[in-house]
C-alpha cells in the first residue's frame, strides 16, 4: 500500500481541470487518488495495469511502485510482467519508483529494473511521497499535452534564435564562401539558421540565389538528394 501523506496540496501548479484521468482500482482510497480526484475527472478502472495511472489527453501512462512492499521474488517477477505490458500497450511510460528512505536494496532494486529495461523506453523518477509523485505526473502530462509541448519548443527555438545577433547569423553563412548580400537575403527570406539548414535546392534558388551558390549550401549542411542543373 502507497504511504498516506497529507491531504493538502497548495501551490501544486495544475492542469486544466476538466482533463480525464484513469484511475486502476488498486489505487482507489489511496492518497494518491484523492489527490488526483481533487484536481482532475477521475475515473477508476478495473481493466487497466494494477497500480496505474493514465492521462488520455496527454498520451502518457504512469505506473506507480513503491519499494517498500515490493521485496521479494514473486513481487518482483509481477512488476516485470506489469511493465512489459504497459510498454506493449503505450508510447510514453514513467514508472515512479516511491523509496522514502532509500535503503541499500531498495537501490538495488532500482538499478534491477532499470538494468532489465535499459534498453525499452521505460522511463524511471525516484519519488519519495505521494506529493511528489502527484506533482511529477502532473508535471510530465502537461510538458507532452500537445498543445503545450509546441509552445515549448517555440519558446527553446526563440531562445535559441535570441542567442545569435545578425551579425553572429552572416558570420557563420559567410564561412560557406557566399557573400554577406546572399547571407542577409537568406536570412531575409527563412528567418533563421536553421531554416537555411534545413531548405532544399528549389527554395534556396528562390531566395535569389544562384545555382552555384545553392550548391555549395547544400554541400555544407550535407545535403546530396537535390538534382544538378
């Protein structure tokens, strides 16, 4: 059984209150579920892993494990099987591991299961409460909502982008062997390096460009699929 912890979870920066979350029924009266219930639609599953928890909005799948109860062979042996089912079934899959006093075996036994599935894409977070494991899932369900994860990635690729100055951008286009004119219509017209890296023959040609230019780009970002006229 999940260790009960307070009740109370101020400060705990929260997704949208109308989104769905699966609930097994091992986990109903614990407090992960009331924690959970608090925030978010709860439904209880009996059809679902033993010990899960799934966001169906962000696509991901929680698997919760406490160490303390899970010592010996047999237990050990039915976490595996549990595990390999729920990455049969799911893409993105978290197992929390709940260690409260993180006792020589209970590493151990942290380092089995990562050993055994090093290789899947099993995702492990050492968690220490019920608090903690509410306020990851929490966490990771919203950084892979869709919608969120895009703006994300704007903003990384907008910090990204910030770190160069115009002049930083000409600078490194200029050691392809094209000239600053050919740099600042480039940047004119993609917006950034990345953009340049990532352009084929035709669009860097209605840039503006010629065709040796365009070559010679394309050669130095390693692309060798456009056609030579």
């Amino acid at each position: 059984m999940l260790r009960s912890a307070m009740s109370e979870n101020e400060g705990v920066d929260v997704c949208p209150s109308n989104w769905p979350v699966i609930l097994n029924q091992s986990l109903s009266g614990m407090n992960i579920c009331g924690l959970l219930g608090s925030q978010y639609k709860l439904r209880v599953s009996s059809s679902t892993l033993v010990n899960s928890i799934i966001f169906p909005t962000s696509g991901v799948f929680f698997m919760l494990f406490d160490a303390q109860h899970h010592l010996n062979d047999v237990m050990f042996q039915e976490l595996f099987c549990r595990v390999e089912k729920m990455l049969a079934q799911h893409r993105n899959c978290f197992l929390l591991f709940m260690s409260s006093m993180h006792t020589e075996k209970e590493v151990g036994l942290f380092e089995a299961i990562q050993s055994r599935f090093l290789s899947s894409q099993l995702q492990m977070l050492p968690i220490c409460s019920d608090e903690e494991a509410f306020q990851c899932m929490v966490n990771i369900a919203k950084a892979l909502h869709k919608p969120t994860s895009a703006t994300l990635q704007a903003r990384l690729d907008n910090l990204l982008q910030g770190q160069w100055s115009e002049t930083q951008r000409i600078a490194a286009l200029r050691t392809i062997g094209i000239s600053e004119h050919e740099c600042r219509t480039l940047l004119d017209a993609l917006g950034s390096l990345q953009s340049v890296s990532e352009a084929d023959f035709d669009t860097l040609l209605n840039c503006g460009l010629d065709k040796e230019s365009c070559q010679r780009i394309l050669k130095f970002f390693n692309y060798h699929n456009y056609e030579t006229l």
